[in-house]
C-alpha cells in the first residue's frame, strides 16, 4: 500500500445550522479555507468535528459533501469511531463507500478492553475494508490507550499505515516512532497535540492531524512545509507563533473554541450540539487576544 500519511491534517470542525443540521455551505467554505491555506489532508468527523453527535446519515452526509469538495485536491480521512467494533465496520464500509481516501479510528470509549481485545478490535476492522487506516489514540478522552507493543503488532498489518497520537504524551509517541522505524512497511507517526508538531518532526514522525489548522491553515502547515525544507529555525518559529491559541483552548468547553475562533475570521461555523455552550464576552476577548498574538487575526 502506497498511501502516505504526512504532513498537517486538519481535524476538521463540523459546521452546523442553529437546530443542528450540517451547514453543507459553511463546510464547503471551510474545506476551500483549509485546502487554500496549504494543509496536506482533511480529517473529518472525528473529536474536533463532534462525531458522537450525528446520526449514522448525518456522518455519511459529512463525508460525502467534504470529499465532494476537496475534489481530490487533498486526501480525505474519515473519522469512523464507535464503541463496538461492528459499529466502527459499519462506518468504515460506509467511508470506503463515499470515496474516502483512508479512514481513522478512535480507540473504543467508555468500556474498558485489553491490549489482546484492542489487537484484535483494529485487526477485524481493517480487515473489513481496502481504504488504508489510521490508529487514533486519545487517552484523555476514552481512557484506552494502544500501548507501544499493540501499536508495533498492528502495524505489520498490510493496510493499517499509522497512528495519531493525542496523549500528549511525547515519551509515548517517540516509542510508537522508534520501534515502528523500520526498512520495510512505512508506518506513519502523527502528533495528535499541536503544540508538540514540531518536536514530532525532529524525533523522525511525520506531521500531525491537528485543530488549530481549522484557525490558521497556513501557519500549521509551514511547521511541516518548513522542516521538510531544511528551514528547521522557520520551523520552529511557527510552532511557538501557535502556542498562544493552543494555550487558550481551556477558555471554553470544547471545540466552542475552534468555532468561536472561526466567527472572529469571518466563517460561520455555528453552535456545538448542546450542552457544549458559547463561551463567555470575557474568554471570547481573550481568545481574540491569543488570536491576534499569533498574527492569526489583525
């Protein structure tokens, strides 16, 4: 399988209608923003784009209307999480369906599984499908988390082609990188923190599925633009301008952030389903602030 995972990916928000609905203009809009301001792939669906909120149809609608417009432009990820592995298979085949590209996939949540059960979970999903997969660890938000020795097993499986990492954990993610490093089947290793993008790239990984690229495309990709051309300084340098606006994610409920964010730039990405709130006049001037310290906003 040739597929390549790199570069940033945005973990796209959903935008929405006031009664919940997909706002199929404003995604259009914003793949357009995200694809113009030079990011490698899109993410949709996944923890950024509120998947625990739409029905089986509503996700379908996101993929197709997102793959529509991207216009094979960039690749499109699914995101295609579920708690039972039949009900990943499910969305897995129904991306493959939709033409995506390739497909991610959340650790199980709210039950608790083995490594051998977590094995087995990925494997019979991949399995079930052609589109090359990505494994996505995010053990704040499910409690799981794929350890190092079921990450090196399932990366030997013929279309299972990498791993997002959001624990924020860089000793772990290093460990995915290092003992996936191989000479033969590429595995590709993508920071799931923003603020660890570049560190990923330096330790041997290979870009990131990042948020802040909904806010600032153009400078979330030159952290990847800029170290894959020798420019590690200008590198780096991207990395900390985007520190501030990571920093302000804990002035609301999330993604309040990343939509508010979006308001301020003149997208309309709408409400997050309830009960996730507007943020108050107090956080949304500091967000404006962080906004405009990353020269993201004049």
């Amino acid at each position: 399988m040739n597929f390549e995972a790199k570069g940033i990916i945005t973990a796209m928000v959903t935008p929405l209608t006031a009664d919940y609905k997909i706002h199929e203009k404003g995604l259009r809009k914003l793949v357009n923003y995200m694809i113009d301001g030079g990011v490698h792939g899109l993410f949709v669906v996944g923890t950024s784009g509120e998947f625990y909120g739409f029905s089986p149809e509503q996700r379908r609608d996101a993929f197709q209307i997102c793959i529509d417009e991207a216009k094979g432009r960039v690749p499109v990820y699914a995101g295609v999480n579920g708690i039972t592995t039949a009900e990943a298979i499910g969305y897995a085949q129904m991306a493959e369906e939709a033409g995506a590209d390739a497909i991610s996939v959340l650790t199980p949540m709210f039950i608790s599984v083995t490594q051998a059960e977590l094995y087995q979970h990925y494997a019979d999903i991949a399995a079930s499908t052609k589109l090359p997969m990505l494994l996505y660890n995010n053990v704040g938000k499910t409690n799981v988390n794929i350890g190092v020795d079921t990450a090196v097993k399932l990366s030997k499986i013929k279309n299972i082609v990498g791993v997002k990492d959001s624990s924020g954990d860089f000793t772990l993610t290093s460990e995915y990188i290092r003992n996936t490093y191989q000479g033969g089947k590429p595995f590709y290793v993508l920071s799931g923190r923003d603020t660890l993008i570049h560190a990923c790239l330096c330790y041997g990984g290979h870009g990131a599925i990042t948020a802040c690229a909904n806010i600032a495309p153009r400078l979330m990709a030159d952290i990847y633009d800029k170290y894959v051309a020798g420019d590690v300084a200008g590198s780096l340098e991207a990395q900390y301008k985007i520190a501030p606006v990571r920093m302000a994610f804990n002035l609301g409920s999330y993604p309040t952030i990343l939509k508010e964010s979006l308001e301020l730039l003149g997208i309309d990405a709408g409400p997050c389903f309830a009960p996730v709130g507007p943020m108050s006049v107090e956080s949304k001037e500091l967000l404006k602030k962080a906004l405009i310290q990353a020269g993201v906003l004049a």
